[in-house]
C-alpha cells in the first residue's frame, strides 16, 4: 500500500509561487526602498522554499515499511530514506504539533534502550495519517500475537523438558 502526499505539495508549491509573484509584481507600487527589499527577499526566499519543498511517500509491503523523499528535481528510482523490518517495530504514537503530525517509531533495542525514530509527517492529510496509524496498530498488534506464540511454545518446551526431568 502507498501514501504519497505529492498532490498537496504541489498545490502549496503553485499557491506559494503564485502569491510571491503577485509580491514581487507589487514591487512596482511600493515607495520605500528597505519595504522593496524585504518584500523582494521574502517572496524570492518563498520560492525556493517552495521549489526545494519534498514531498514523501509512506509504503508498506509484507515485510517492511518504507519512507521516501522525493524533491521537485528528482527523477527516476528513488531509494528510502527510511526503511524498516515489520517484526523490529514495537510501539508508535502519533502526535499533531501545531498543525503538524509526528509519527514516533520505537524500535527493538540495540543494546539496552529501544531505538525510537520520529517522522515528520507535514503534508499527508488527516485522512492519510489516520491509515498510516491503523497499519502500525495492526503491525503492533501481529508483532505482539507473534511474541505470545512465541513465549507459549517456549513455556510448553520448557513444561515438556521438566516432565522429562523429573522421570
């Protein structure tokens, strides 16, 4: 499954050149020499913002999950930036910081603490944040039923290895 946010970035992209076009139009009609200036390096650093703007993509598959980066001069087959092993995903949480959602990923631990990465998520919207959450609670909730399976079989080997023992 794909999410990609492509449309909405392009749309803020055209809206955002649009409007700094209109400011360095208006450039004409004002008087003051440092407003020309700050309206024409406000409205030529809104364009570049908005040219060098990326828009991502969120896929999934049957053994990982991926997030790609895509910029306005990218062509061709673009790899992850991140990528991650399905069954190494231990919790998330989503969380909207003024306007904009965060998705936090913890991960099996290295060493002695869990790795945790956090996404920005700008540009997907509200409608793709919520699908993106239900794959992680369904990727949380097979991870979980795995580590019980897991620990039955181990519990049950255990059970049959001390049976043994005590003959």
């Amino acid at each position: 499954m794909k999410i990609i946010n492509n449309e909405y970035i392009k749309n803020f992209r055209y809206s955002v050149i649009v409007v700094s076009i209109i400011f360095l139009a208006g450039i004409i009609f004002i008087d003051r020499p440092f407003l020309k200036l700050v309206v024409f390096s406000l409205s030529i650093l809104a364009i570049s913002l908005a040219v060098f703007f990326k828009y991502r993509e969120f896929e999934t598959c049957a053994e990982y999950i991926s997030f790609k980066k895509y910029s306005f001069f990218n062509t061709g087959d673009i790899r992850p930036y991140i990528e991650i092993p399905k069954i190494h995903i231990l919790d998330y949480s989503a969380k909207n910081i003024f306007h904009i959602y965060y998705l936090s990923i913890m991960l099996e631990p290295d060493h002695v603490k869990p790795k945790i990465l956090t996404i920005s998520m700008i540009g997907f919207s509200e409608k793709d944040i919520i699908a993106i959450v239900k794959i992680f609670e369904n990727i949380k909730k097979q991870n979980r039923d795995n580590i019980e399976k897991h620990f039955r079989s181990l519990l049950l080997a255990y059970n049959e290895w001390e049976a043994e023992h005590e003959k």
